[in-house]
C-alpha cells in the first residue's frame, strides 16, 4: 500500500476531505517515526562473505533501528 493509497482510505472511512486526510496520515507518520525509529552509528569492519570467502569492508555508517511498543511485543510472543 502506498501513503497516497492510505490516504484515500482514510478520506473516505473517516469522511474527511482528501486535504485533510494527508494531513492526519503525515502526522501520524511523522509521530511513529519519531517515536519507534533512532539512528545509531555504526563502524566500519572487514567482514568475510559465506559463499565466497571474500573480505569486504563496510565504510562507517548510520543505521534506523525500530523499538517496539509492549502490545507488538506481546503480539510476536504468542
């Protein structure tokens, strides 16, 4: 699905004029974002591939990592 697919969704479960509807789904959006993503440093490191055996080096770099709420916690360990 894609965000203007979402969008449409909403507009029309919610009876809200398309306008309105983009502007819920981009602070909705932007609130998850904010709240379940961060951005951590990552250093740079030699790594081996399996099927080939050959060494590549992977540059320093940042990196999102997702922090799950307790109801999608307790959702994958059932």
């Amino acid at each position: 699905m894609t965000k203007r697919d979402l969008i449409d969704q909403v507009s029309r479960k919610a009876h809200l004029t398309k306008r309105a509807a983009e502007e819920a789904v981009e602070v909705f959006l932007a609130e998850i974002g904010r709240i379940t993503f961060r951005v951590i440093s990552m250093k740079g490191k030699t790594v081996k591939i399996p099927n080939t055996d050959t060494m590549v080096t992977i540059k320093t770099h940042r990196s999102p990592r997702f922090t799950p709420g307790k109801t999608l916690k307790r959702q994958v360990i059932r």
